[in-house]
C-alpha cells in the first residue's frame, strides 16, 4: 500500500539579521508554530518539518541543496515572516530542483487594532516580504504555487493539500521503471511516444520485456501458490460454481492466479512501478492477464493495456497522488456513446482491466471470451463504477512537448442491466455538455486510453502538470469551444 506519511516537505521561513535577536526569535517560534500547525492538519497527507530560518545568502543555499538530496523530501513551503532581500535567494533557487509552494500568510489572522505599533509591523511583514520574494522567482522563471490566506483557513490547507499529493505523485517517478511486455498495438498512434523524452522531461524510464521472460517466471510459480490464490478468489469475489475448485471452468481461474503471481514477482523483483502488455504479443501465454492486472492495479500499481507505457505512468501517479482518499483511481477506455439528446452518455470500460478500485459493491469474477487476441477464455472482476464527479486525464506526446489534458465528468448510476457485456463499466456525462466535452477533447488530441479518478481534481492535475513543466488543457463546466481553441493556438507559441 502507498503511505504518504513516508513523505515530508520542508516549511522554510525567510528573514534577515536586520531585525536583531529578540525579533528573529519570535520570528522562529512563529515559524515552528506554523509547521507543527501545517503537520497536525487532517487535510495534509504528508509530514510537514520545520527547517530553521534562512537570514542570508549561504543558509538558504546550503537549506536548498540539502532539500534536493534529502530522500524523503518531496518539495519545499517558503514563507517570509519579515523582509528577505530577494537577492540572497538567487544562488539557492538557482539549483533548487523540488517541488516549492509558496505561502503567502502570516502568523496572526487579524490586526490586533488596539495595541499595533511599529515593532508588531517590523515583526510581521509578509505582506511586502513574499512580494519582494515573489518577483526574484517569477524574474528566475521558477513554476511554483502560491497559496494566499491564513495557514488555519481551512480552504488554505486544502490547496496545500492538493499541491502534497501533486508532489507526491512526480516524487514516484523520479528514478520509477515501467515495464512494456512486447510493444506498442500495430499502427497505433497515440499510445506510443518517445520514451527517452519522457525519461529526460519526467524521471521515470519504459523499457521492453520479452513475453518469454515474463513467461518463463509465470511456469516457474508453484501449484501450491497458485491454490492459495483461488483460495483468496474464492473468499473476496463473487464467484459462480464452475469457477470454484473442481468446476467445469476451474483452470481459467486456475491459470489467471498463476498469472498474477508470475506477474507480481516480475514486477517486485525488477522494482517496477506498472507495466503495459498488448494482445498482439502473448507468445506462451494462454490467456491475456486480466484479473492480475486488476488486482496489479488495485496494489497500487500503474497500467494500460496496448502498449501505452504514457497511461501505465499516469496511472501509477494518480495512485499516489489519491492515496487514503475516498475512491479510486484506474485504467479507463472511452468505448461507446449513448447519443439521447435528453440524456447523453459515455459508457467506459475496456476488455479486462478496469480495477476494482472503482467498483460500487462487490466484484464479480467471471470468465467469457474475450473475442480478440486469439487466447483461451481470460478471468476478469465485472463490476459497476459508483456515481459522482470523476475526471479523466490522458497524457500526450504532441511531437515537440508532452500535454495533460482532463475531461471533468460526472458518473452516473446505470439505468439498464448489462447481461451480456461481463466487462467492468462506468457511466459518465463530460463536462460542460456531450458535444462541447468530446469535441474539445479531440480538439485536444486526446487519446482513447485515460487515467480514470474519482478522488482527484482539476487542481491537482494541474499542479502536478506544473511541477512537470508540460502544458495542461482543462475541460469542464465552464468551457466554450471558440476559447478552449484559442487556448490551444496560444500554446503552441508558448511551448514553440
């Protein structure tokens, strides 16, 4: 399971030796109040520590190189209590490599009317003190967030906790591997890309793997390990007779644990973080992993199906990013569409692999034919996505820059039984309408694969999009046609 706790950002007060001794001491008091503040806060997932003040040239690059190497920490929260000449801040920022979020605050909430006087306004300057911080990071072009308002404000903690996960999430990839058995579905478009790009723009590296290697462990796993999970099988899903020990459908079953164990012990002992397989290439299998990459997935682990290494990494970042939310995060396809003027649809889903992550109720484990890939019958969890807001995200290589684009949407409870499609599914109206969602979705380029989340929002892509450095496109309530294309054009002047 994915534990955010092991993460920590580093909240780093700015001054300056002008003040003197009595004032920098209350200065620091106020910082660790805010920090343990910060750390105690049910909204944020992660630790928050406190590092001393930074009065000076050398402390801050010496509290700045320490955070690039530190292995636990995630990014830093700057905040000037007084004045902090912005120079000082130059040879720091300059080799600052982590996430910063910068906190525009200050220890009290309100004015103390009554008693103010100019040693309360000497001590409490962040309102000129993070402008005049402000400009060296913007003048240094630094993508950073800022946060405005009272570190107790509840709507505060919220974007800070937004901005954690976010850094969470590009914490995970860097130095992350993916695994790609065979290669990308022939002819294919957007599930491929350039991998050594991506390993340059992202931190994480796509490296392909026989379907032999994978194999090979697959007929290595024990029948004993292989009984214990039809055991659990038996215990965590619906299950009909035939499927059970001594069924007439037994060795499907049967031969999907032994998948997912030879899967599992690939992915740990190559310290992977998710992989990608296709139909097109299953040389020595005998049925396509279905429920192993549902429940590979549900472990926390990223994937998507063809090939497309791009969705596999989102998705495994979406899974930090969520976790300890409500809700779950997956592998998605749009599929097919339900064109009533009076109640437009898209049905999601793909062949095997959405994850029970998602599901309203308990899984069923079934087997059908698949239909495609030339394989015996594949085991697969059929279920129902619950309702409620939700977004897709799709990652993609436009060629000369990598977008993020995000569909917010809305599930919706299915209306009719779906008997004869024994496929994990969602209902889902995009925003702002059927027609406006998915024409700028293509507008868009978006891809058919998404990383699909119900415990994540536009603000969370977009700060991770951010830290990222890449363009982000979002669709939602309230876009219009005419401007989402102009956003586009403008775009591609801005990352020409």
């Amino acid at each position: 399971m994915i534990d955010l706790k092991t993460f920590e950002i580093w909240f780093i007060t700015g001054s300056q030796d002008l003040y003197g001794e009595e004032t920098l001491k209350l200065v620091a008091e106020h910082a660790q109040q805010i920090s343990a503040g910060l750390n105690s806060a049910k909204q944020i997932p992660v630790r928050v520590v406190y590092k001393p003040v930074v009065k000076s040239t050398d402390e801050i690059y010496t509290t700045l190189q320490q955070a690039n190497t530190a292995p636990n920490c995630i990014g830093i929260v700057t905040w000037m209590h007084t004045f902090s000449p912005a120079k000082m801040w130059i040879r720091g920022l300059s080799i600052l490599k982590k996430p910063m979020l910068h906190l525009h605050t200050q220890f009290n909430r309100d004015i103390p009317w009554s008693s103010i006087d100019m040693d309360f306004m000497n001590l409490n300057q962040s309102a000129h003190g993070d402008r005049e911080f402000g400009f060296m990071v913007s003048r240094m072009r630094i993508n950073r967030k800022v946060v405005v308002g009272h570190w107790q404000d509840p709507e505060v903690l919220e974007q800070i906790d937004s901005w954690t996960r976010a850094a969470a999430g590009w914490f995970d990839w860097q130095g992350a591997k993916f695994a790609r058995f065979g290669d990308n579905m022939r002819f294919v478009a957007v599930t491929d890309g350039d991998k050594v790009e991506a390993e340059l723009k992202f931190g994480f590296s796509v490296n392909t793997y026989g379907i032999g290697d994978l194999v090979a462990v697959i007929n290595a796993v024990s029948d004993e390990a292989v009984k214990a999970l039809t055991d659990e099988y038996e215990a965590t899903y619906t299950m009909d007779g035939s499927l059970k020990k001594g069924g007439a459908k037994y060795a499907s079953v049967y031969e999907a644990a032994k998948i997912e164990i030879g899967l599992r012990k690939f992915l740990v002992d190559g310290g992977f973080k998710g992989f990608s397989d296709t139909f097109e290439d299953l040389h020595g299998m005998i049925q396509l992993p279905g429920i192993a990459a549902q429940r590979l997935m549900a472990d926390g682990y990223g994937f998507a199906g063809e090939g497309d290494w791009k969705t596999a990494a989102l998705v495994r970042a979406f899974k930090v990013m969520g976790a300890g939310l409500p809700g779950g995060n997956a592998f998605m396809e749009d599929y097919t569409y339900h064109f009533d003027p009076n109640n437009a649809l898209v049905l999601g889903s793909h062949m095997l692999e959405v994850d029970a992550s998602l599901a309203n109720g308990k899984a069923s484990l079934e087997v059908h034919p698949l239909g495609i890939g030339g394989k015996a019958d594949p085991a697969r969890l059929v279920f129902n996505v619950g309702s409620g807001p939700a977004l897709n995200a799709a990652l993609i290589d436009m060629g000369n820059r990598f977008r993020l684009l995000i569909n917010e949407v809305e599930a919706v409870e299915p209306q009719n039984d779906l008997p004869n499609l024994p496929v994990a599914r969602v209902l889902w109206k995009p925003y702002p309408d059927m027609k406006t969602g998915c024409a700028a979705w293509i507008y868009g380029g978006g891809a058919h694969h998404t990383a699909y989340s119900q415990n994540l929002t536009s603000e969370h892509i977009q700060d991770f999009a951010a830290m990222a450095g890449i363009e982000f496109l979002r669709i939602g309530k309230d876009t219009n046609i005419s401007q989402f294309r102009n956003e586009i054009l403008w775009n591609e002047t801005a990352y020409r």
